[in-house]
C-alpha cells in the first residue's frame, strides 16, 4: 500500500527495487533482524541435542522432545500476540516476541534438568510464535502489492540466517565451553526489541485502517478490533473456552513430555479437539472450514520439513560420525541453502503466483531427497547436496506467511495468521518424536527421507490445488481471493485488501 510520504509512483518502467522507499527497507530490515534471532534462538536446542542428552541421561526420543515443547505453546502465543498486533499494532506484538523468546533462551542456559529446560522452552514458543505473525503482518502490510512474495521470501530467510549463524557459533563455542554459554548469547535480541520500538513506524496498512482511524472515520474501523470476541461472547462461553485452553495445554504437555509415554492417542485427540473448537469459533459459521483445512496445511508443512530441521544434527554426529566443527560445516551449508531457496521462492512467487511457485518447487526437491542421505564419506557432497534440497524444500516456506496471511483481511490478520499457522505448527512438535520412533526401526537416515518425501507430496497437493480456499467456498461462496496481493485467476482477487491496494501495481 502506497505510504502519503512515497509520493505518486509508476511502476510501468521502474525496476522492483525502486518501488521500495527506504521507509520500507527499514521495516525489512527491522524485521528480518528479529527473525534472524528468531531462528538463531530457536535452533540452538537441535545444535546440542545430543550434549544435553548426555548431560541430562535422556534417550533420543526424550531429548526429541525438548524441541517439541516450543511447539506446544506456539498456538496461544500465536493467537494472545496476534490479537495484540490487531488490537495495538503489530510493532508493539513484534518487541513482545522478541522479549519473550530471547529471555526463554537465556533462561535455557541455567537449566538444571529436563524439567526446567522444557519450560524455558515453553516460553521461547509463546514469543516466537507472537513474533512470526506480527513481523510477518508488518512487512506484507508495508511493502508494494506486487512485491509482497518477495517481501516475504527476503523476511522468511532471516531465519535461515539465524540458522547459519547458531551454527557457527556452535562450532566455536561448544567445544571449548560447552552448551550453556550458547543460550546465555541469546539474551542479545532485546537490544533488538529496544530499537523497534523507538524506531520504526507503523505497519502501512494498518495504520491507515485502524491506527490512525478517527472513531467512524470513512473507510475505518469506529473501535479497536477484539479478534477473540467470538469466544467471550456471554459468561458460559467465556468459561468454556477458558476450560479448553487449560485442556489444551495440558493435553499437549502429556503428548510432547515423557509423562505421556504409551499413552498419548487420548490427550492428542483431546488437543485436537480443543484447537478445531478454537479454529470454528474464530472462523465462524461460514469461515470455519478455511480455519481449519488452513491449519491442516500448516501441520503438514512442518510434518515434511521439521524431522530434518530438528534431526540433521543428531544423524550427523550419531550416525556419520562426524565432529562438532564438521557438523557445523554442514549445518552452515543448509541454511544459506534455505536463506537462498526463500530468496528464490519471493521471485518465483510474484512471478507465478503464490501457490503454483509453492507446488513446483515442492515437486522438483523430491528428486534429492533420497540421493541426500545415500551420501558417505564425502562432506563436500553433502553439503553440496543439502544446500540444493534446502533451497528447493525449505526454502520456498519463505512465501508461506504470504499464502496464509492473504486470506485473511487487515482487521484481524495478525490474530488469523497466528492462531492457524501456529496451532498448525504442532506438526514440528509432532516431526521430531515421529522420526525418532520411526528411526527405532530403520536408519535415521532412511526415516527423515521417508518422512520427508511423503509428506511433501500432501503438501503439493494441498497448496497447490488450493483445498483451503475450495472447501472455504463450499460454505462461503463469497470468500474473496488473495486480501494481500490478487493471485493469478483469483476470483475476487484484491477484494477486502487495504486502502491503495485495488491493483497489483499500487505501490
């Protein structure tokens, strides 16, 4: 959307790069840094999984779990701080991400036992997940409309990066002073969450519909939107929704902790349960459907991509046998392969369309799947190998934000995208555990490739057939294509966007 400041622009022969004022750089910049630590934080653990492990005399599968439980609090951090990002702004939601998640990870490094681990993990998936969907907001929201895939796929690689940098650092610090001190660094991006907020203004669209909105302004909203307004309408659904959260959360912990060993089918189908009340009540009647077949998709995107995320350090060390300074190396060459990937990804994006780029650049990593975990003895290979599936596999989730967040108007995006993309994310809480018991019976190796190819194929059909916004329309034949940015053959393509966003070309 244009900002006042930019004055009147034609994009008919400027290069893309033009379009974006530095205003709009700034809010990039801004944003990709708290990803960058974002992803520097939340990778640690995967780093050292196997130090703990041996510190804290867990198994695998335990030690699996402590990446899952920054998943398990993801869902309500995603919704509490998303609705925050409606209600006050997504700069204030951004710094009280950014906040939460670096003190988790601090808080890590005084970590006694498993126990208290777990639990700063807790709060590390709170601010994450908060801190997603309100940076994501804020720069889809800020950026040009015909740009908003690559505005997306630029902020998406910053977690790469952070990825990237961990890795070093791990490579560096580890073997010389052990796990703690990683966890103590990560205390760094307050500093980050200070310079937020002084510095950067407001979300564009945002700002022009609500923020700066006298009270029954034309084209304005008359009062602060409340997303979670559905489910405190009247006292017994105020107490039954409050009850659900509580039976959630504790259903998530018996699934993802020890404590629900051989016994987590129930308190799964009861989370389940609980998330999918959730997800029809914020939808509504006619909206319920897209909620829930958009969680789905989520759920399975981390399915395919997080047994590798979470277990290529683990199959490194344990059964390549490789040391601490090669896993680095490795661990170094897939994330720049997945900061490149999202790079690509924002390209292909606003050249295809969201969800064709998605699809075809799912198909064609599948065909180095299996030739990845083939590989022996040969560090260059694989990380040669790795940086190509990465960038394919990995790297196209740099648009994901843009695909979730366009079904969903300004007035409650942030809360939208942050309740569906992070409820869906418990498949990354999912991914780890599965691919340590599918490994008790097969090579870790052969069962991340497993995992990692099925699972994609579902996702390439469930994005690139666009189920969400098909079954959506079963209810509701009125949904609206793209609110972001019109997708090639969307129908109602830009209605409900923003002021200033009727066509692609608007800057």
């Amino acid at each position: 959307m244009a900002h006042p400041a930019d004055g009147p622009r034609r994009t008919g022969r400027r290069r893309w790069y033009e379009e974006v004022t530095p205003r709009r750089w700034k809010a990039m910049f801004a944003a990709w840094i708290g990803y960058l630590l974002d992803g520097f934080d939340f990778v640690l653990i995967t780093l050292v999984l196997t130090e703990v492990a041996g510190e804290f005399h867990l198994d695998t599968a335990t030690a699996a779990s402590l990446v899952s439980g920054a998943f398990v609090t993801r869902w309500l951090g995603g919704a509490v701080l998303g609705a925050l990002g409606d209600r006050h702004g997504r700069r204030a939601a951004m710094v009280a991400g950014i906040l939460l998640y670096s003190l988790g990870t601090f808080a890590c490094g005084f970590a006694w036992n498993y126990t208290s681990l777990f639990a700063a993990r807790l709060v590390i998936g709170l601010g994450m997940a908060g801190e997603y969907s309100a940076s994501a907001t804020y720069v889809l929201e800020t950026w040009p409309v015909r740009l908003r895939n690559r505005a997306s796929g630029f902020l998406i690689s910053g977690y790469a990066g952070g990825t990237v940098l961990a890795a070093g650092l791990y490579g560096w610090v580890v073997p010389s002073w052990g796990w703690r001190p990683l966890f103590w660094i990560g205390v760094l991006p307050v500093l980050v969450a200070l310079w937020v907020r002084r510095s950067l203004p407001e979300a564009g669209d945002w700002q022009a519909e609500i923020g700066g909105a006298p009270a029954g302004g034309p084209e304005r909203h008359p009062e602060r939107p409340n997303p979670f307004r559905p489910l405190f309408t009247g006292r017994v659904r105020g107490w039954a929704n409050t009850v659900l959260a509580v039976i959630a959360c504790a259903a998530l912990l018996r699934v993802f902790t020890p404590a629900g060993a051989g016994h987590a089918l129930w308190p799964a189908a009861a989370a389940a349960l609980c998330l999918l009340a959730f997800a029809g009540q914020l939808g509504g009647r006619r909206g319920a459907l897209l909620y829930v077949s958009l969680t789905v998709t989520v759920f399975c995107a981390f399915l395919y991509s997080w047994p590798l995320q979470a277990l290529l350090p683990t199959y490194l060390k344990t059964e390549l046998g490789y040391a601490p300074g090669q896993v680095a190396d490795v661990m170094s060459a897939a994330g720049l392969g997945t900061m490149a990937g999202c790079w690509l990804a924002g390209f292909t994006g606003d050249l295809l369309g969201t969800r064709r780029a998605y699809a075809y650049t799912l198909l064609a990593s599948l065909a180095l799947v299996f030739p990845v975990f083939a590989v022996r003895g040969n560090l260059v290979g694989l990380g040669v190998l790795l940086f190509g599936l990465l960038a394919l596999s990995q790297g196209i989730s740099g648009i994901l934000p843009k695909h979730i967040a366009g079904h969903f108007p300004t007035v409650t995006r942030a809360a939208s995208l942050g309740f569906v993309y992070n409820a869906g994310a418990l498949g990354g809480a999912v991914a780890p555990v599965l691919g340590a018991r599918l490994a008790e019976g097969m090579p870790l190796g052969r069962a991340l490739a497993v995992l990692t190819f099925g699972l994609t194929l579902v996702v390439v059909v469930l994005v690139g057939g666009d189920v969400p916004r098909r079954l959506g329309r079963l209810v509701d034949r009125q949904l609206t294509g793209d609110h972001l940015a019109p997708e090639p053959g969307d129908r109602g393509a830009g209605a409900g966007a923003g002021p200033g966003e009727a066509s692609p070309g608007a800057a």
